[in-house]
C-alpha cells in the first residue's frame, strides 16, 4: 500500500495517495472518497484470491499468483468491484458520520452511553460492510468460474 501510494503521489496525484494507503482499512470502514471506494473493493478482490490461492498452496501467499488470477477473471471480477465500489460509496452515506458526531458534542448523556453508541454503530457498519463485500466478490468470483470456459 506504501509502495503504491508513494508511486501514486510522484505520478503527481497527491490527493488521490492517501486514499491508496487507507486500501485494507477501507474495506471495513467508510472512505470519504468514490475513488477510495473502489480501490477499497479492488485490494479486497486482491485479498480474496490470495486467500483463496493460500488455501490451494499449503498457506504460502504470493501476491503474483493472485494478481494473475485477478487478470485471469477480470470480467466478472471487475463487474463485483464495480458494483462493491458503488455500495461502499452508498453505505457510506447511510453511516450517518455528521449525525453520530453532533450526538456525541451536544448530547447530555454519559460518557459510557456515547462511547457505546459511538463503537456499536462504527463497528456494526464495519461488519456490515465486510459481509457486504465477501458476498459480492465471492459471488462475482463464483459467475467467473461459471461462465467462463
């Protein structure tokens, strides 16, 4: 992730880095971009298929095997980070940031009662959006293996 976001920032995009380094900590929680979105659900593919090719190789994790594969079965793959990017992009705005954030300045309630509204509601969205994500790619990986010959 540094390394790309590094590249990114010399090839004079220095806005779009930081969004490239946040790429594993988007997968669970929101960005505030459209094009960290989808490079959200792009390094969630990424992982997926070197999971997936740990499991077939005895655990050993070679990214080049899962990029090849990512290459292999772009199509339909690349249809499920689509659609991902557009649903993380959407979560993001039922998350009600603003919302959670005037509760916790203005409300008169207890700390502990904050702090458990604050992390149930960040957590539960972050498991949400990491089921999400699983259930898209998985099946955008299972149409790959089916109607590609």
């Amino acid at each position: 992730m540094t390394g790309v976001s590094l590249a990114i920032s010399l090839a004079a995009f220095p806005t779009f880095a930081p969004d490239i380094w946040l790429g594993i900590d988007g997968m669970a929680f929101d960005q505030l971009t459209d094009a960290g979105n989808f490079w959200n659900a792009a390094v969630a593919a990424l992982v997926l298929l070197m999971i997936i090719d740990a499991e077939r190789n005895r655990g050993q994790v070679r990214l080049s095997a899962a990029a090849g594969e990512l290459v292999r079965r772009s199509l339909w793959i690349g249809a499920a980070v689509l659609l991902l990017g557009r649903v993380d992009a959407g979560l993001g705005l039922g998350q009600v940031r603003g919302a959670i954030w005037n509760f916790w300045q203005t409300s008169s309630s207890s700390q502990f009662i904050k702090n458990l509204i604050y992390f149930v509601l960040i957590f539960s969205f972050a498991m949400l959006r990491l089921w999400v994500t699983l259930l898209i790619l998985t099946y955008g990986l299972k149409q790959s293996y089916l109607r590609t010959r």
